[in-house]
C-alpha cells in the first residue's frame, strides 16, 4: 500500500473520530469515512508518517502476548 495513501486515510480517521458532532463515532464508521473520502486530506499527508504507519502494521506482538494467546482454554 503507498505510503501517502495510509497517511491520508490516517489523517481522515482521525478527523472523523475528532469532529463527529460531538457525538461518539464506531470504529466501523470512522473506517468507512476514511477509506472514502482519504483523497480530500491528501493535502495534509506526509508520507514519513504514511511508511512509519504501514511498519508499525508489520510487527509482530511481543512474546508474552503469544504466549498468553495460545495458553488460555
């Protein structure tokens, strides 16, 4: 995924989820608005963020999280 596209749709989440009408927006909802409207808030993207974003994506839980995961039941 291109790296100022995850930045603008970052910063359109993140907008919605700030200026719902005060009223509290999904998660669901916030998600919907970003990946139609990321275009509008290409201007105020910057890739940096867009690449540390799609890194932060890729790794992995720490150890203690999988263990936990795979011991309970």
């Amino acid at each position: 995924m291109d790296a100022l596209t995850v930045a603008a749709q970052f910063a359109a989440y993140t907008w919605f989820e700030e200026c719902h009408g005060g009223k509290p927006a999904s998660q669901d909802q916030a998600m919907k608005f970003a990946r139609e409207n990321w275009v509008a808030f290409l201007g105020n993207a910057q890739e940096g963020l867009g690449r540390l974003l799609i890194r932060l994506g890729r790794l992995s839980r720490p150890k203690a999280d999988r263990k936990r995961r795979h011991t309970v039941g």
